[in-house]
C-alpha cells in the first residue's frame, strides 16, 4: 500500500512538469480527436444502409431519426463501457513518452531498454480491448442473475476490469525492462497492488471528462509502481 500511496503522489508531482505536461496534452487531444472522427465515421457507415435514403421523404425522414438514435445510443453506450481499453489504443502512441518522462525525473538509473514502438504498444493494447470485451460478455449472465443483489454486479465488473487494466498496463510498461517470462513473475509478485492501481484505473475511467486523463496518468501509475516494487525506490 506504501508503495501504491507513493506512486500516485509522484504521478500527481509530475503532472505539471513540461515534457509530462506536453505528452499529457497531445494524448488528450488525440483521444478527443479519434471520439470524434469515430462518431462522424459511424453515422457515415449508417448512411449505406438499404433504405436510409428513399425518394419517400417521409421514409427517410423516419430513417433518419431511428437509426440517428440508434447509432448515438449504441455509440455512447459502448464508449462508457469500453473507453478505458479504446483510448488506450490511441494513448499507445504516447505511452514510450510517458515511461521516459517518469523515469527520466525518477529512476534515472533504470531507465528502461529500446522502445517498443507504435505497433508493438498498439498490438497491447488491441489484445487488452479484446480481453476485456470477450470477458465481459463471458460474465454478462453473471450480471444479469445478480443484478437484484445490492452492489454485487458492480464489484464483479469493476473487480475484473480492474485486474485486467491492470495486468495490461503492466505489461506495457514492463516488457521494456524485463523478458515476458520475468515480467509475470514479478507481476505476480505484486498482483495485490497493481490489482488496487487497476482498481483506481477502473473507477476513473467511469467518470466524465475525466476520462480522458486516465490512460496517461494509469500509465505513469504503473511505471511508479514497478520501479518501487522492482527496484525498492521509496
């Protein structure tokens, strides 16, 4: 728990810090720019649906406003569930930054190996978008017949996203220092706390505008978190 308390405290230090705060920012406008461009995207597929538009205006018209909801409706429902996974996509650009700028002020002297580059971060992050979808649709029977129990639901959902931020996240940040063999061991090692950092990950990412910060700062989180528990920096 020390070391978790210590992480977030040296993550909140650096928010303001220029290179933090430059690669903090472009993430940011990044992954407003990819909502936006995937919003606009959306209702363009909609468009080539037979009968979307008809030389009946009052079919179109009707069209229009059914599948307009339709697409809003499913859109927005599948970005709050499904954001955390979906902006770390876009957020891999940025995530090599993120780990130089905490170790550079941090740990300089385990600083991490050769970057792992823009497709090798976006295929983790791709991998963690499918775990977490397929494993919640795996478990939504389990919401379902638990629904009327107070709560229950809600810490099976935020308990396995959790974990799997946070194993994800994990391994972006440490397969740059050790091999993927070492890496899970010493994940499991420490599987309590980053459980609690994915935990934190999971809470955030629910809450508007806010949001929109979590994959940066989840990063940064993560990197404190191994380099405190890997190497002992207190």
């Amino acid at each position: 728990m020390k070391q978790l308390i210590t992480a977030i405290e040296r993550t909140g230090q650096q928010m303001l810090d220029r290179p933090f705060l430059k690669v903090f920012m472009l993430g940011i406008l990044t992954t407003i720019g990819a909502i936006i461009i995937s919003y606009l995207g959306a209702n363009e597929i909609m468009k080539e649906i037979p009968g979307y538009q008809s030389d009946w205006q009052w079919w179109e018209d009707f069209v229009n406003w059914i599948t307009g909801y339709a697409v809003d409706i499913a859109f927005f429902f599948i970005l709050f569930f499904f954001f955390a996974p979906i902006s770390t996509i876009f957020i891999s650009i940025y995530l090599d930054d993120i780990i130089d700028c905490v170790e550079d002020k941090h740990y300089p002297d385990h600083k991490a190996g050769e970057r792992l580059g823009i497709g090798h971060l976006a295929f983790l992050a791709t991998r963690l978008l499918l775990y977490i979808v397929i494993l919640n649709i795996l478990v939504l029977p389990l919401y379902i017949l638990l629904f009327w129990i107070p709560f229950v639901p809600l810490a099976i959902f935020y308990l396995l996203n959790g974990y799997l931020l946070g194993w994800g996240y994990y391994e972006m940040v440490a397969v740059r220092h050790l091999g993927i063999k070492e890496a899970g061991i010493h994940r499991k090692s420490i599987r309590g706390v980053i459980l609690m950092a994915g935990l934190i990950m999971s809470v955030l990412f629910m809450v508007p505008i806010l949001q929109l910060a979590v994959p940066i700062l989840g990063a940064a989180l993560i990197c404190h978190l191994f380099h405190l528990t890997r190497y002992n920096y207190l």
